[in-house]
C-alpha cells in the first residue's frame, strides 16, 4: 500500500500523520506549500528570530525526502497578508485570500496524484479535499478525509447564540455564511470520503448535523509532545501556595476561545490569582471590551513556541473556555508541561480526560463553574500539585507515537 497525504502548511497533526505512514513505509508523498531548507531554521535560531515561516515549517526527517512543495498558493497568500497595499488591491483580492491558496493548493496536489502510479490511498483535510479526491475516485483510489475541527454548521450556531450571548464581543467571532461556496465545498468533501478521521468525539456528534454521507468516522486523538521528559516536578509542588495561583489562557483573543467568560471569573476571584493572556487579535474591528481584559492583566503576544512553553513551565492552570474545538493543542502542550488545565466540554478533552483528576471540565459560558474550579485550586495547594501530577501522567500515556499507532490502525485495516 503507498499512500500519498497533504496539507497546505505542513502542520503537527499532518507531519504525525505523515510520520505514521514513513514508519509503516507506506509514505509514497507529503504534499504541502513551503519547505524551509534545514539551514535556513538554524540560521533563524542563531539570529535570534522568533517567528517566522522559516521556524513553523518544520517537518520530520523520516518524512522529509518524501516532501513535494507548491509554493506559490502560499507565497501569494503570505505576500498579500503582509501588505495592506497589495491585500486590498485587485490583484490582491483575486489571488491572496486564503481561499484562493486553498484552492490552488487542492488542484496541484489533484494534478500530482494523476500522474502519481501505484496509490492505493490519498489523505487530505478539510478545505483541501475536493479535486482530490475527486481525481483520486476517478481511479478507485481511497479517500480518507481528516476534520480537525468541528463540522460548520454546528460552529455557525455556536458563533450565532455567542453573538447574541456576548455582543460586545461580536466583533471578534467569525462569520459564517451557510450558502458561501467554502462552507458548501466542505460538505462536497465529506461526500467524496471513504474514511473520516476526526480527533474528538466532539467533532464526530457535531457531524450529525451534515447532511448524510457514505464514509465510517473514526476517532483518533491527537498526542501530547514529550516536554515531559524534562521535567522533575510540576510547576507548582507546594502544599500551601507561596504566591497567588498563576492562571495562564493561551490562544486567539476571540469569543470564540470563550475569553469572557475567563475574564468574568477572574474579575470575581480577587487577589488570590494572577492572569497572563498569551495571544493575538484575530479582528481589526476593535473590541473596547477586550481591550479591557488586555489592559487589566498581564498581555503578552508574538511568542516563540518555546516562549509559550517557557511561559507555561511558570504557571499554575491554563484555562481554555473555548466554545468550539477539535481537541485543543494547547490543552494537551499544557499537562505535557505540568499544569493543570480548566476547560469547556467543548474542548475536544471530554471522554480522554476524567473530571477533577487531571483537569476540570465545566460547561460552555459558564463563568460561575470557572470561578468555582479556580478557587478550589487557589485554595488548595495539595489539589493542585495531585492534579498537576495526574496530568503529566496523562500526558506521557497519551503521546504523539501513540496518535500514530491509532491511525495507522484504522488507515491499515
């Protein structure tokens, strides 16, 4: 069996899945946009820089040979991003959306597969499916479909109730237009399925609202990094805590990540807590009441991922009330850290976590449930560190080669 896989950026869940395949030697190609040459990631290091497509795009050496790369959707896309000028101009509109790359992407990888001999399987994701798996059903080749994130129409009624629910945080959800050919291409996509991989059982329920579509779900939860292996202890081992608990939220500054619902609480929590906020905005409207929420507490943007990690490593609990979520990579980066986390039943954490052992699962916008979990801790040295324990456990149990044990599972049998 050889099987061809792609994905526009090369994220972690698509170099794991790739990995999964090299280690089966079943990888025939890893289609994806950008490939930074390895010189050009350790020169960033030694100039110090923090960001980067040069530092993000990186991929596994068992799958490196196997990479093919078309660069131009992404180039285009990236270009008109960084400039307003060229964003808002003709050219701009016509080629740099992020839909326009998708596109493009998904037809260069269909064109590839065509002349691509011995395929017996193609994977793809969400956005990036359609001509493939057209091209690839033209040749009973099979199609497996991967859905990191929860099916739109059940983010679209989320994204509706939060809007009425917060409206002065409206202006951060995104829009969601049920008859946009993206939304629809999406539906197009789970039609072409043989396979449906998602990583929660979140996002397989939400799947009931599609409309009916031929292909089995299977669901394969992403893994935790191993961080854990460098670490002695969790970060907060006191039995009577020295400091005010150190609540950390990581993620977009958006109602959709349920932010308010955190600020609520912690409003309410007084002085045995602190709040750092690691994230960027994610809407050029302005927000007043975010801007309240950044100006109140700690506010720290444009972090390394080894920044973000650092930052963890001196924090207590991540709280994450997000509203809609696939499974959270922050959640599981956290109790690869040692920390505890706070989190919706809507994270994708729900059925892999048990309630009040390695984390607290609460309802969506649900500030009161936030509070209450945070002044447990606060209050409770001894809670906390058996809590931080019980999820740097859970973390090493729930490892990424464990994701790719899971998934060649399903895709090999």
């Amino acid at each position: 069996m050889q099987i061809l896989i792609s994905h526009l950026t090369g994220n972690l869940n698509s170099c794991a899945a790739a990995q999964a395949y090299a280690e089966a030697g079943i990888l025939a190609e890893f289609h994806t946009t950008l490939v930074v040459p390895s010189w050009l990631r350790r020169l960033s290091v030694g100039m110090g820089w923090k960001s980067g497509i040069w530092n993000r795009r990186h991929f596994p050496n068992e799958v490196r040979p196997m990479l093919r790369a078309h660069p131009m959707p992404e180039l285009l896309r990236l270009a008109c991003r960084s400039s307003a000028r060229l964003r808002h101009s003709r050219f701009g509109r016509r080629h740099g959306s992020l839909d326009q790359a998708l596109l493009r992407f998904d037809l260069a990888v269909s064109r590839a597969l065509v002349k691509r001999r011995g395929l017996r399987a193609v994977h793809a994701y969400m956005d990036t499916a359609e001509q493939t798996f057209l091209a690839a059903r033209q040749r009973g080749i099979r199609t497996i479909y991967e859905l990191p994130t929860p099916y739109w129409r059940f983010t679209r009624e989320m994204v509706k109730v939060e809007a009425e629910c917060q409206p002065d945080w409206a202006v951060t959800l995104p829009v969601m237009d049920e008859d946009s050919e993206a939304m629809l291409r999406r539906d197009r996509e789970l039609q072409l399925a043989d396979v449906v991989i998602v990583p929660s059982e979140l996002v397989r329920d939400s799947l009931k609202l599609a409309p009916p579509f031929p292909a089995q779900v299977f669901v394969v939860p992403y893994g935790c990094p191993e961080l854990s292996l460098a670490i002695s202890d969790p970060p907060f081992a006191a039995a009577s805590p020295p400091h005010p608990l150190r609540v950390l939220y990581v993620g977009s500054l958006n109602q959709g990540k349920g932010l308010a619902y955190l600020a609520e609480a912690m409003a309410n929590l007084g002085e045995v807590a602190t709040l750092t906020v690691i994230g960027s905005r994610t809407s050029v409207a302005p927000c007043a009441a975010l801007g309240r929420v950044l100006a109140e507490h700690r506010h720290r943007s444009g972090l390394s991922h080894a920044e973000v990690l650092a930052e963890m490593r001196q924090h207590d609990v991540l709280v994450l009330p997000t509203l809609y979520e696939g499974l959270a990579l922050v959640l599981l980066e956290a109790m690869a850290c040692g920390l505890t986390v706070i989190t919706t039943t809507h994270s994708g954490l729900a059925g892999l976590i048990k309630d009040g052992r390695e984390g607290f699962l609460v309802p969506i916008r649900d500030a009161a449930a936030i509070l209450d979990r945070l002044r447990q801790l606060a209050g409770d040295g001894g809670l906390l560190q058996a809590m931080q324990q019980a999820a740097l456990d859970w973390s090493r149990e729930h490892s990424w080669q464990r994701y790719r044990e899971q998934l060649r599972e399903v895709v090999l049998h």
